[in-house]
C-alpha cells in the first residue's frame, strides 16, 4: 500500500471545481486502500476558526472523516493559511493533528514532515508576521471576534499576502538551502517532505557526505499535485496531467 501526501489546496468557495476534485480524490481507490492521506497544511485558502457555520468546512469535514471510516489515518499538519484550525474541527474531520517538524517512518524511512514556511528563511517580513499570529495571545484575540468580523480579517490578510508575494522576489520566498540542511540534521533524517512553496519537485543532493532527498508538493489551484511513496520509491503527479 501506497502513503500519500498533498498540501496547499488552497480550498475556496470561490473555486468550487477544485474542491470537487478533492472530494472525487478523496473517494478514489487509490486514497481508500492507502496506508494513510497526510494533509501538510494551507487546505483552505484562509480557516477563520472551528466553529466557521460556511458549507466548504462541512463538505470537508465529510470528505476526510469518510476516508478515516474507511480505514485509513488522516493526518492534518496546519500551514501558513490554516493554523487556527484546532482540536474540535480535527475531530470533526477525523484528522490526527501533527506539529510541524514531525518525523514519521515512512516505508521504513524516517521523513521529517513540514508544511514548509519556516525554511523560507530569507523572507524577514513573512517570518516576522509568522512569529507574531502564531502566539496563543494573538489566535485568542481573532477568535474572539464574531464571524462576520472574522471573515472580513481574512479577506484582508489575503490581499496582503498576495500584495507581499507581487512585491517580493521569487528567491526570497523560496526555501533556504542552510535552513533545510540544519532542520533535517537536527531532525537526524535524510528525507524532506513540504509544501508551501508551490514548486513541486523532487530534490537529490547530499547531506553531510549521505545521499538525501527533498521532495516538495505542489499546489491544487488548477490541477492536482498528489506524491504517492511506497516500498519501490516516490512518484509526484498532477491529476489533472493524468
């Protein structure tokens, strides 16, 4: 059996075909005989909280609680765009919630899953604003607001976030060659799994003198990236490539 990985769908009531893809995905032969679906973060182009009452949260909520039911563990790593998702909306979901950082066995290897954002460690701005929204202070004071408030919140910090990528150079906003040498010694691992990026590629070079490998997904907002490991090796495909 196959393990598969996605992340940034990026999910959007405004772009309803891709989360039919994701739904028809998640209901497919490949996905109900894996060993297990990781989800490594930005599901959702913004999640204003577990108790968002929209459609998209529940059609999603049903789709990955149907894929646990069937037998195969899903796991919910939260990204730049999802971090507020909690521990109510992964029960709801069927999610088993990872830190960023984890390391999991994967077919006998030990890989070190990250959404991705932390290594984009030559983008100051972002990784400030990351250091700032993610203190329990500041998730507090946003979900305290009522929804309507919220929603408005979100849709702002994603016209600033698409202001801050038109306005920042690609390379800046790529990962650091020294962040992702130092996460993966200090993980002790020789493979690399993330997202957030949105360049899906798979990545051979050598850590301290041992072949290791970096494989980034790719995004879902016109096609789906989906990387599939098991015991022969890993494919990384777009769906909708065939």
């Amino acid at each position: 059996m196959a393990t598969l990985f996605i992340a940034d769908l990026h999910l959007d009531a405004s772009r309803p075909a891709i989360t039919t893809l994701f739904e028809h995905y998640l209901a497919s032969d490949e996905v109900r005989h894996a060993q297990a679906l990781y989800i490594l973060g930005d599901l959702v182009e913004a999640w204003i909280g577990d108790d968002d009452d929209a459609e998209l949260p529940a059609r999603i909520a049903a789709a990955t609680r149907a894929v646990r039911d069937a037998g195969v563990p899903v796991y919910f790593m939260v990204g730049n765009r999802d971090f507020l998702l909690g521990e109510t909306y992964a029960q709801r979901a069927g999610f088993t919630l990872l830190d960023d950082g984890t390391v999991h066995a994967i077919h006998g290897t030990p890989t070190l899953l990250m959404h991705g954002d932390l290594l984009c460690t030559d983008d100051l701005a972002y990784q400030a604003v990351r250091k700032q929204v993610r203190t329990p202070q500041w998730k507090a004071q946003i979900l305290a607001m009522p929804l309507a408030a919220r929603r408005a919140f979100a849709a702002k910090s994603r016209a600033e976030s698409r202001a801050h990528t038109g306005s920042t150079q690609e390379s800046i906003m790529d990962v650091n060659p020294g962040a992702v040498a130092d996460a993966m010694r200090h993980a002790g691992v020789t493979r690399l799994i993330h997202g957030h990026t949105h360049r899906p590629a798979i990545h051979d070079f050598t850590l301290d003198g041992q072949p290791a490998r970096r494989i980034v997904l790719g995004d879902w907002y016109e096609q789906g990236s989906v990387l599939r490991v098991d015991a022969t090796g890993s494919t990384l495909r777009n769906m909708a490539a065939g």
